[in-house]
C-alpha cells in the first residue's frame, strides 16, 4: 500500500486571512492534508513557536507588529529546524538575496502561488530527510553503546587490531593474555602475543582475509598465543572487517580450543528448535540460501514448501499450550517419516513449517505436498486422554536458475500457502497450491512495490522489444533504429516505462534488466542483418551498467556467440548519468571502443555546461533532449540555440539525433540548423518489428 503523505504544519505570516486561505488551499489541492496557524503578534510567535513542531513557514513581506525579520530571528535564537519561504512584493535580486541571507529557504514573488507548490514539497522532503539523518544518528549512538557495552560483557575475547597493532580489547581479550588494562596493549602488536610457530602462520591467514575479505570472515585458524606470563595456550582466532573510532581495522575473536564433540553439541542447540527438533528460522534460511545459489549455477533444481496448520488457534484454546506442543511435535515427527532424509526441515514459527526439497520437479514437490496434506488429514493426533485432528496448506514455490532471493522465495510460498485460503469452492484451508505468478500479476495492485513487479516480469518474460526507425537527413545511407522496452500486464497491454520506471532502487535488478534487453536485442539485429540489411541498433542503458565492472568483458563474450561486429551496437547513457558518474562512463565508453562499438549522449543540452561532459567521455553521436523540438517550434531564441549548439557539435565531429519529430513543419528547421538524423511518429511509431523503407527518404 503506499505510503500516505502525513499533514503538514503550517504557520503563516500574511496580514490578509484570504491569502493565508489561498496558501492552504494551495497544499491541500496539491494532496497535503494541512494544519494551518496564522501569526498576529510578537507573542502569538513565541507562543506558536514553543508550543509544537513545526514543518513550514510561509511568511509574506508585510509592514506591522510582525515581519518576517522578527519571524527569522526567533527562530534563529530557538534554534528550530523550521523551512522558511518568504513571498515578496517586490521581488528582485536585492530583496531575494536579504531574505536568503536571514535565513529564508526560498524567496519568491507573492503571486508565484504555482511554483511554490514545488519550492514546498522540495522542502518538506528535505526537512523528512534531515529529521530521519537526526534520528539514525539517534539509533547509531544507541547501536554502538549496546555494541560496547556487548563487547565489553561478551564472553568471547575480542579485540580490534589496525595496521598490527591492539586499538581496542575487551575485559574477556585482557583475561585471557593476562593484561589488566588496554594500555599495556596498545604498544604490542599483535604479533608479540603469538608464539614463534604460530606467527607465519597467522600472517598467511590474515594475508589470505585481506585478499579476499568478506569470503574470509568464517574461516578460522587454530594456532597457539603466548600469554604475559610466558604460558602458552592453544586457541582459535578469527577475523572480520570492522571499524574503530572511524577508521577500517580487523576484530580477532579468541576463543580456547573446544572438545569437537561438545562444538557439535553447541552447534546442533543453535540451530534447532527445541520443540520439535527441525531446524530453526536461521538456519533453514542459510541452507536456503545455498540452495538458490546452487540452482543459480543450475547445480540444482528444487522446490520449497511452506506449510501451516490451518486454525490452529482453535486446537491451542481447546487443549491448552502442552496439547498444541503435543500436536507441533507429532506433526513434525509425521513430517520426518515422510521426507527423504536429504531434505531439510525447520519450524518457521508457532504453527508454520518448511521443507527444502532437493532435486525434485513441479510435479514431484505437489505429490510431496499432496501426501503431507492426507497423512495430516487422517492422523489422529494424540494429546493425553484425547485425540485432535488438524488439516494443513500447503504452499510451494520453485527453486531453479531463476530463483529470487531467499527472503523473496519464502514471500512467494508464503502467498502460494495463503492462496489455499481463498481457492472458490473448497473448503477454507486444507490444500496444495504451485505458485504461479500470473495468478499473482493479475491481482497485482498498482501501488504495490514497482522492484518487484518488474522481477516477476523478467522472471515470467512479460517484455516486449520495439524499433524505431532514425533517418539521415542529410544523405546517409545507413540503417538505424533505437530499440525500446515495453512491459506487458496480465492483460498483454504494454505499459511504457514511464510507468514502471526507474529501477534506481536496485542496481542487481537494472543490470539483469539491461541484460536481458541488449541480448534479445543481439539476437534481433543478428536475424535481421542476415537478411542483408547493414543496420545499427541504438541501446538505451541505466546507470549501473555503466557502473558495472564487468558488463565489457560479458559483452564481447555475447557479441562473439553472435557472431555480431560491435559497431552494429550503439551504446546510449543519458546526459545527467554521464555527468553524474562521469569517470566511470569515461571508462564504460573506452570499453566499448575497444570492442568497436559506440557511444551516445541521450537527452543531451539540459546541462549548464553540456560539452564539458563530451570533453570526457568520447562518443560518436549525441541525441538532443526532446524539449528542443517542441521549444523550436515556438521560440526564436530556442532555434537559434540549437543551430548553435548543432554548429558546436559538428566541429566536434558528432553525428547529431533530434527525436520527437511529430510533423513536417519541424523539418526545414532541422535541416538548416544541420541535424544529421531525425526520428519521431512523423517518420514511424515505434514496431515490433524493424521493417521501415529506408530507400523512400533517399
């Protein structure tokens, strides 16, 4: 569900309650519910000021008791985060600059009414982002003292080392090498409290994390310390990234030598349910985990079962807590007898189960399932004196290259359980449901998560590719199209990705995206050129391509399975993402180049200082921003612009795209200002397929 906007708390300084009235209406017509207080007096100020939180002020330059000066200085001198915005009569430079340097957020003529609704939410959002930092920096202080005061309290003897030497140890660290305080370690290096036999070994070991850190963080090495007073004691030692006071170091945690047996005892108590004795949550879940990433690497196909007793609050009130316990450990026992003993099984909660089931298809997992839901069906359930019956649903989610994320895969089999609950015509409860995301997509509600919708999507190839013709305006004989990406709902309508874009959020997913596009577009251009056609393809990419280390590598690899010259592909990064990572697209365009491919600048000349960006990263085309076809049409001034703009680029040797042609009165505009290519429904709307006459505009 999205998320509502919350009200916002408005106080107003304006000598006319109609206008104060107007600028209310203004934010509740804009979809802001408000709670509006106008200022009449110094006192009135004060009061209003010290009385609640505030999230805007709104203040008009009037004369009286009141004036927005006085407004500023006391809320200067309560020291109050409160976004201000001065309206003025008469605005100009001058007035502008005064108020800003007062502390006005924003200043603005009184009557520009409609470009203060974005000056508003630009500072609500700024002022939610400010409290939120306020309030991470809140759980960030808390998070660490509880971190201390653990470190502290904490059996195990932990201590941070940075550069080799001790910055930090706790009392259990101190115990056990014999020191009574940090400051006799702060000037022994980590080395001296080894012995001579174990330091080449720790070497290698802390040489070997360093290289590969993260993967290193639950290996150990067994070696043996020296304690300060000569003894020596054989211990475990493993390390993990920290920080310190700010800085990156390592933390090495000690422990003696533990019995095997008794490691294995303790290792089997954390990861089961004492109830039942399934596995627990977190361990199911890393077994999960594994699996995927084994199904990922196709090294597996599986499938998880997500299982609930259907109303089992009822049996809990009838035969009390031991019964319902009763109950939980003789299903769970049902379940053992019934999975082969490679599955993994686990007590998710009070009354849910999982079963990972390993090399197994649709049709075995649902027989699986099936057998689970008759043998609880029939089972008599013993609770003392008595005998219980209960039903369970059971859903189950595929485990194969696809596969999501555990969290995600647990949500889908999860959803496929609760979907028993509301098949039509059965009995509520007491079923077996595949999940299917089709089912799911059809219900999809609009204001659900945009990340996933577009996962299950590309999971379920509901992606649609277009071409849309670009044509040389000034004689070039060339062939080309930029390809376009449409989503299609369960209803096979395509929604454009003005609607289900960006994808910012998640830069695994964008790449995936990007991925899938640039290959079935390949496999498009490669058909299509076989035909004889010598016809370049445009590819619009997100950001985290250009990000991605290792997208050139995997890219000559795609180009060489298809046999595909790397000039047929022209590699498109929007301006502002150029700019904004524009070391990375130097590197990203420099890739491409060596793989003979291209590079264009999409929505190009929005920039204050467009060519900066094309001083850097080295592209052979550059496609206007569609603004200017519409503004060249209107204004003078803009023409102009773009002729010169145009003249610039042609110096600079870069073929030029002007798209959103949408007529023939545009055209005579472009060809003078010296456009080398054009596209827009004028010439063709973007197809299925690449079918446009070239030959007619020659």
């Amino acid at each position: 569900m999205q998320k509502k906007n919350p009200t916002v708390h408005l106080l107003i300084l304006d000598a006319s309650q109609n206008d104060a009235e107007k600028v209310v209406s203004l934010l509740r017509n804009a979809g802001r519910a408000t709670r509006a207080h106008r200022v009449t007096s110094l006192e009135d100020l004060e009061e209003s000021l010290n009385s609640q939180v505030w999230d805007l002020f709104i203040a008009k330059e009037v004369d009286g008791e009141v004036t927005y000066k006085h407004c500023l200085e006391q809320i200067k001198r309560l020291e109050k985060d409160l976004p201000f915005i001065l309206l003025t009569q008469t605005f100009d430079e001058d007035s502008a600059l005064e108020g800003l340097k007062l502390g006005a957020r924003e200043v603005l003529p009184v009557d520009a009414l409609p470009r203060m609704v974005f000056s508003i939410k630009r500072e609500l959002n700024d002022l939610e982002e400010r409290r939120r930092r306020r309030n991470i920096e809140v759980h960030l202080r808390e998070a660490e003292k509880r971190c201390n005061l653990l470190l502290e309290s904490s059996m195990d003897a932990i201590a941070y080392i940075n550069e080799g030497m001790h910055v930090f140890a706790n009392k259990a660290y101190l115990e056990l090498f014999g020191y009574e305080d940090i400051d006799e370690l702060m000037c022994i290096p980590v080395m001296d409290v080894l012995s001579s036999g174990s330091q080449e070994s720790f070497k290698d070991f802390l040489k070997a994390f360093n290289d590969i850190q993260q993967n290193q963080q639950h290996k150990e090495l067994t070696c043996t310390i020296r304690k300060s007073d000569d003894s020596e004691v054989e211990v475990v030692i493993s390390c993990s990234q920290a920080t310190y006071d700010g800085e990156a170091c390592t933390q090495i945690i000690v422990r003696p030598e533990v019995d095997p047996e008794l490691e294995e005892k303790l290792r089997k108590f954390s990861s089961e349910d004492l109830l039942t004795g399934l596995y627990n949550k977190v361990h199911f879940m890393e077994h999960l985990e594994g699996a995927i990433d084994k199904a990922l690497n196709n090294d597996l196909q599986g499938s998880l079962l997500y299982l609930e007793l259907d109303e089992f609050s009822v049996a809990r009130n009838e035969y009390g807590i031991p019964g319902s316990d009763s109950i939980l450990g003789d299903f769970a026992n049902m379940l053992k007898s019934i999975c082969p003993d490679n599955y993994s099984l686990a007590r998710l909660g009070d009354d849910t189960f999982a079963i990972l089931a390993s090399q197994v298809d649709d049709k075995g997992s649902e027989q699986l399932a099936e057998n689970i839901r008759k043998q609880t069906e029939e089972h008599l359930f013993e609770v003392g004196d008595r005998t219980a019956q209960v039903t369970v649903s059971v859903g189950i989610a595929r485990i194969n290259e696809n596969a999501p994320k555990a969290e995600e895969l647990m949500s889908r089999a999860h959803k496929a359980c609760s979907h028993v609950h509301n098949l039509e015509g059965k009995k509520k409860g007491n079923g077996v449901y595949l999940y299917n995301a089709v089912d799911f997509d059809a219900a999809q509600p609009m204001d659900e998560d945009m990340v996933a919708v577009l996962q299950r999507s590309l999971d379920n190839g509901r992606f649609r590719l277009l071409f849309q013709p670009i044509i040389g305006l000034r004689g070039e004989g060339e062939e080309h199209y930029e390809a376009f990406l449409r989503m299609l709902n369960d209803k096979n309508e395509e929604i454009s990705p003005s609607e289900f874009l960006p994808i910012d959020s998640n830069a695994e997913l964008a790449i995936k995206l990007d991925r899938w596009v640039i290959l079935q577009n390949i496999k498009s251009l490669s058909a299509h050129r076989a035909k004889g056609h010598d016809t370049k393809l445009f590819l619009n990419i997100t950001p985290y391509t250009v990000l991605d280390k290792t997208f050139v590598q995997w890219l000559g690899l795609a180009l060489k399975a298809a046999k595909l010259p790397g000039g047929a592909l022209i590699f498109q990064i929007a301006e502002e993402n150029a700019i904004e990572y524009l070391k990375q697209a130097k590197e990203f365009a420099a890739g491409i180049k060596r793989l003979g491919g291209k590079i264009s600048i999409g929505r190009f000349g929005c920039a204050l200082n467009p060519f900066n960006t094309i001083k850097h990263v080295e592209c052979d085309y550059i496609k206007m921003d569609g603004s200017f076809t519409e503004e060249i049409q209107k204004d003078e001034r803009s023409r102009e612009k773009l002729k010169e703009m145009i003249t610039q680029l042609q110096e600079l040797k870069k073929l030029t795209v002007v798209p959103f042609v949408e007529n023939a009165s545009v055209l005579s505009t472009l060809w003078q200002a010296g456009v080398n290519y054009i596209q827009g429904y004028y010439l063709q709307e973007p197809s299925p397929e690449m079918n446009y006459d070239f030959s007619e505009g020659e």
